[in-house]
C-alpha cells in the first residue's frame, strides 16, 4: 500500500511529512493520504486518552460572498444559516430535488462570507452544483432593484453571488484528543478555554491569521485549524514536538479517523450519505429546517417527514467476536431488513460495530423488543448482533 | 523491512512453515501482519480438519480488512493455537513465535520443497509492499 504514489492523485501540503514519519498511504477522494503512521488502534486510543493529530487537508473549502450570500446559502443548504452568526459553525446538507444529498458539509459564517468545508470526493462536483445553483438563485430571485437618482448604495456587484473554489489555498488539521486545548495552547501561546463546540476564531502564527474551529470528527475535545497551505508544515511540527506530562501527540491515518468517528455513529458520505438516502432516513434531520422558507429538496424533504421515510438507520454492535463490513446485508426473525453502512471494530468497547439502514417497519418492530437480536449476513458466517443506542461510546466534546 | 527468517519456509499467499519431521508450524509472516494492520479476530480450523495445500484454512480479521489464510501444505490439523483467539494482537506483536496459528501433519511433506525460501520470499514481500 506504500507504493500508491500514482500521478493522477493530489498531494496534501504535509505530504513530505507523512512520508517522513513512515505513513502508510492509500487513495481516498483523489488524494494520497495516510491511512496509519503506527497503527490504527494506537492511534485511535491515543485520541481517546491525550491527543492525536490528523491531516484533513484533502477536505474541500467553497467561499460564498456577495450581497446576498445568505439568502442563498439558505436556499442551498438544508439547515438554517440564519440560526448561527459571525465566528459560529453548523453541520448542513445539500439536496437535490428528490431530497438525495448531494453532500454533508460544515458552513462557516465567516462575517464577511461563508465558507463551506466539504468531502473531499465530493469537492469537484458541489462547486460545480453550487454554481449552476447560484446561477439559478440570481435569475430567481435577485430582481433588479430601482436605483434613485445620485444613489450609490446598492452596485449591481451587490446583488451578486460569488462562488469561489479555495481549497488549494487552505490545510486543514484536526488536533484531537482530551488535551488538545493545553496542546494547542502551548503552541500558539493563547488561551483556548473561552471557544465553545462549533465556535471558531482566528488566531495568529507565524505571523499569519490561522482559524482555530472547536469542532471535530472523533466525539473528542479537539480543535480544527484552518490555515495558509504554506504554514501548514509548521504548525503539524510544532505540535508533535510539543511534550506534555512527558507525552507527545500522536500523529493520526484515516483509518483511526474512520474508526472514531464510527464509535461516535457520525455519518460519512458515500456510506450514510448518498443520492440515494435522504436525510431522515440517515438519521440528521436534525440538519433539515423545513420552516426557514424555500430551498432546494425542501418540497420533498417535507413529504417524506410528513409520511415517514421508508429505511431508518440503526446501530448495531456484534455479540460475538467479528467485524462487521460496509455492505453485509443484514436480517432480523430470518428475513433480510437492509445492510451495513459502516462497519468496523471498536477498540474502546473490544467488539465489532456497525451502522446499517433498514426497513422502517423493521426498525420500529426492533425499537420496541429492546434487546434485539439481528444477524449480520457475511460470505462466510452470520455475525450476532444487537441494537444499541448511539453513539456507541459516550461523547466527550466540550458543549 | 520486514523480518524474514531464514529458517523458515514461505507460501505466496504470505503464511511461513517451519518443519519439524512430518509436523508443520503454520503462521503468517511479518510481512502479512504489518500489511492487514491491527488483527482483532482469527477463525481457525478445528482439530482433526484435513486440508489439502491452497484449501482455506482459516479466517483473519484485522481493523482494516478481513482476509482468509490458506493452507501451505497438505495434511490435518493436529494442534491450533488458542491464545490468538483471547489475544489477537499476538499475531501483530509475535508472527513468528507466540502467534503461530496451527500445526498440521503434512500427508505429502514433499510439498515443502516447493514452498519458497525466505530470499525467494523477500522479492515477494518487496514487490506489493
């Protein structure tokens, strides 16, 4: 797997780095990324205990400027832009039509912008949807103001919407972990204490403005940097030089990214998330604000709440020893229900878990015999499971 | 790199043999450990089960991936290893030594001379890693 170096792959600005501390590579959203330094459960349990830090440079950031950015972004997202305001972030998705996400995405109220930080491998095609949308958004809803006479106040730039691809400009960095706010810390020589879960705020290094973000993908205390590509080499250093209670942080491969953020039940696209699972259906309709007016999949949004989504999704963790897998089918009283979405092994709980999407009526049946039994359908064997709660382990971000 | 030892002898499909008479130590090698990452469950046959060379023999699941591990050679499975069924990660920690994961009293022993040797193995090793 160290040998995926191929030309048609993108390289993080840390790429040098990970090949300095011995990272195993892989592919993941067009880009070579480490998958594990030491090993995936090391790394796992490194953020579970003090701090590890992850390269999601891969991630991708659209700027939205212009007059009217937030009654569009409104438009374009399903979640309320309204509800959050400058140096605040919020989860969201973009639908098309049907109600079928296009992506899961953060949005960043930037002040003077918003900056939507999406899934790498769905870079490419949200800012492409993103423009044909704001395309659409002008004809439909800026009407030309009357201008008085002498007036200057509204230019005819005012009125637009910009649609800006910026994510070679940014790194991205997640230092998570129990002590990552005293790492952090330490490093840029400011207190942290006062930044609430999904606040952000900019800070400097190196002379330059870096965005400092509470927020993450582990269920951990932890912090993602938004920095110049170009500085990013310097602060992913710096923090793993920094030596705390005689502990250093552990740098950290998608496959403990993956493995946490599963423990913590959070969705990932491409598995949770697809064109062909809507949001109630994945379980973050919580994401879904069908009062805030118009905007894209809000007519099919509301019907499928009105009448309840045909598949739910649940969490399941084995009785037995085994590792679940995207894709194995799942069946409850002998009668297939649905299949595995994620699936993996959680070093915390020592068992195999998974996320799955079934059969609505399946799922409520379920719900109501509260020890449920299902099997886990592999190749070789069925797997025991049963229906628990998410998330798997308690969470531990700082509300 | 990964630890080859000279002693011992090595199928393609990554598992190592070390012959003692007609008795065959089966494991897989450093190589196979460090590819499938950190091993959270094998499957491994039960005693008296006859396997001829190629045959599936057992089933490992690592963090990552799961994989099946066959048989270097033929014959039946005298002994298995039952602390890598407590202990997993004792094939990651020890391929060699305390994860070995069968013996099997090989019906053809004859068949070792076609398994590779560890300098045959090492291109092996070096050409998918």
């Amino acid at each position: 797997m160290s040998s995926v170096a191929s030309a048609s792959l993108k390289r993080s600005p840390l790429h040098e780095e990970h090949v300095r501390l011995g990272a195993k590579m892989t592919e993941f959203g067009g880009f070579e990324m480490p998958v594990q330094y030491q090993g995936i459960r090391e790394e796992h349990l490194a953020v579970r205990n003090h701090c590890g830090l992850f390269d999601a440079s891969h991630m991708g950031e659209i700027e939205i400027l212009g007059h009217d950015r937030k009654a569009f972004v409104n438009y374009l997202l399903t979640n309320d832009v309204d509800r959050i305001e400058p140096g605040r972030t919020q989860y969201s998705l973009m639908c098309q039509d049907d109600g079928g996400v296009v992506d899961d995405l953060f949005v960043m109220d930037m002040g003077d912008r918003y900056l939507l930080v999406v899934n790498a491998s769905n870079a490419e095609t949200d800012f492409a949807w993103i423009r044909a949308r704001a395309e659409g958004f002008r004809l439909r809803y800026s009407t030309p103001r009357v201008q008085p006479v002498g007036s200057e106040s509204a230019t005819p730039e005012d009125r637009e919407v910009t649609v800006n691809d910026v994510s070679d400009q940014f790194a991205l960095l997640a230092l998570q972990g129990p002590r990552a706010e005293d790492v952090l810390g330490s490093v840029l020589g400011v207190s942290l204490s006062h930044l609430k879960y999904f606040q952000f705020e900019q800070f400097e290094f190196c002379g330059e403005h870096i965005v400092v973000s509470r927020t993450g993908y582990t269920g951990e205390d932890g912090f993602e940097i938004l920095l110049p590509t170009a500085l990013s080499p310097d602060l992913w250093r710096q923090l793993l030089e920094l030596e705390l209670d005689g502990k250093f942080v552990t740098p950290c491969g998608l496959g403990s990214r993956d493995s946490l953020r599963l423990e913590m039940g959070y969705s990932l696209y491409g598995h949770e998330l697809s064109l062909e699972i809507n949001p109630y259906e994945a379980g973050v309709g919580f994401a879904v604000r069908l009062d805030k007016g118009e905007f894209i999949g809000g007519p099919a949004l509301s019907k499928i709440k009105a009448s309840g989504p045909s598949r739910r999704a649940i969490a399941l963790q084995l009785t037995e020893r085994g590792v679940p897998r995207a894709g194995d089918r799942v069946s409850f009283n002998g009668k297939d229900i649905g299949y595995v979405t994620s699936g993996g092994y959680s070093p915390v709980l020592e068992r195999g878990i998974a996320m799955a999407l079934v059969d609505a009526q399946a799922a409520s049946a379920l719900g109501q015999t509260g020890q449920a039994a299902v099997s886990i359908e592999q190749r070789q064997r069925s797997l025991a499971a049963q229906v628990v709660k998410l998330p798997f382990v308690p969470s531990r971000v700082k509300r | 790199m990964s630890n080859i030892p000279e002693e011992l002898r090595y199928a393609e499909t990554h598992e190592w043999v070390k012959v003692d008479g007609k008795r065959a130590l089966v494991g897989i090698s450093d190589h196979a450990q460090e590819e499938l990452g950190d091993v959270v469950a094998l499957y491994l046959p039960d005693v008296g089960k006859q396997v001829s060379k190629g045959d599936k023999l057992a089933e490992i699941d690592s963090m990552k991936t799961s994989d099946v591990i066959y048989a270097p050679v033929s014959g039946t499975v005298v002994e298995v290893n039952s602390a890598v069924d407590e202990t997993p990660e004792i094939v990651n920690e020890d391929p060699y030594g305390k994860g070995w994961l069968v013996v099997i009293e090989m019906s053809s022993p004859g068949e070792v001379d076609d398994l590779m040797t560890a300098a045959q193995y090492a291109e092996v090793a070096k050409g998918d890693s």
